[in-house]
C-alpha cells in the first residue's frame, strides 16, 4: 500500500506536504507532485496538510491510473523535502476539473532542497 498524488495537485503544488513526510518519498513535476510508491510507508501524515485534498490512499477505488503515475514520474523528477514556491495562481487552479488532460506536465520541476 501506499498513499497516491492526485489530479487536483495539478498546478496548485502547495508542497505542504513534502514538509511533513518522515520518508522524503515527494517528487517535483514542473506543476505537481508524485508519491514514490516504493518509499511511501502509508503514514497518512500528509493527507490533512494538503490544501487541495490531492492526496488519498491507493486502496481508493478507481485510483490505479495515477497510482501508476506517481511511480512512472518519482523514478523521473528530482526528490522534494522542502515547501519552494507556490504558483501565484494556485488558487485559481483548486477544484478546476479535467486538470491532467489541461495541465499535466510530464517535466520535471526544480525541487529545492
Ligand atoms: S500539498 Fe497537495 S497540492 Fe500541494 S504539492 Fe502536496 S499534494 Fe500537491
Ligand atoms: S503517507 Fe506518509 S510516507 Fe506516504 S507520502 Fe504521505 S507522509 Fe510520506
């Protein structure tokens, strides 16, 4: 198991929850994150620092497709353990449907560290 980054982190990337992983397994996109799967210890910690309510555990049904993501691009983007920037926009983007066909970024981002 494992806990999964979902669709509404797509350009909101508050970061707050790479603050409060004991495992540091956040990984920066250009415009979300990723979870690496292999590393998650299913702690849960980050779910309620998440302003945009992106994150949920991989036993959420119909999860599997970004479950699959977010191990395809943590073993691509750079690790993240510190909040950087948030996009000014952020907000704008919070709720917004139909973001990952819109918005997704296969990019990696600029993970300060
Ligand atoms: S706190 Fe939520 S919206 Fe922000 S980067 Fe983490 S998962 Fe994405
Ligand atoms: S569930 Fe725990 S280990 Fe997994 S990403 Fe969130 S804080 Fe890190």
């Amino acid at each position: 198991m494992t806990h999964v980054v979902t669709e509404n982190c797509i350009r909101c990337k508050y970061m707050d929850c790479v603050e409060v992983c004991p495992v540091d397994c956040f990984y920066e996109g250009e415009n979300m994150l990723a979870i690496d799967p292999d590393e998650c210890i299913d702690c849960a910690v980050c779910v309620p620092e998440c302003s945009a309510n992106a994150i949920f555990p991989d036993t959420v049904s119909g999860l599997e497709p970004w479950l699959e993501l977010n191990a395809t691009y943590a073993a691509q983007w750079p690790n993240i353990t510190r909040k950087g920037a948030v996009p000014t926009d952020a907000d704008a983007f919070n709720g917004m449907p139909d973001k990952y066909h819109l918005y997704f970024s296969p990019r990696p981002g600029r993970a300060k560290q």
